[in-house]
C-alpha cells in the first residue's frame, strides 16, 4: 500500500461534489460544511492504513471502519457548531 499527497478535489465527480456542498452551504444559512481532510489526510499526506483501520473503499469512500474512528473528532467538531445537548430536568425512572 502506498502513500499519496493529498489534491482536493483530484477527480472531476470529486470538484462537483465539492462546488455543489459549497454552493448549497452558501446558500443556506443553517448549513455548515465540516472538512475531513485534516483527519484523512494528516499533513497532506493520504494513507492507506490509519490506526490500524484500512482507510478507502474505494477512490471516493471511506471505509465503515475508518469512518467510525472519525466519531470523536466529528462529535467535537458538532458540538462546536451546534453547542453542547441542553440539560434536561426530568429524571430518569
């Protein structure tokens, strides 16, 4: 397994994805766009294996594996966009 520098957006159906996420999230204001690059491609570089965990499906999918290891970082990336869960007052029987 090899190593690759990371393009953004390296395939045609990769650019149109990106311009259509960038122009729907422009166009609405509850809409923010979370880029994965940094966790996938860690200092440009896009490797096969992170942690263990086969990274690609294929050239434009994450794995299920690799994706599930993105949970941490996700949860903290929402909940700065979001703010944290409300408290609730009921308790629980």
């Amino acid at each position: 397994m090899t190593n690759h520098h990371h393009h953004a957006g390296s395939s045609t159906g990769d650019k149109r994805s990106a311009s259509y996420a960038e122009a729907y999230a422009a166009a609405e204001p509850d809409v923010a766009l979370l880029d994965l690059t940094p966790e996938v491609c860690p200092h440009d570089v896009c490797r096969a294996v992170i942690g263990n965990a086969l990274v690609y499906r294929d050239r434009s999918h994450l794995t299920a594996t690799f994706a599930r290891t993105l949970s941490p970082w996700l949860e903290l990336e929402l909940l700065e966009l979001i703010g944290p869960p409300p408290v609730s007052s009921a308790i629980a029987l």
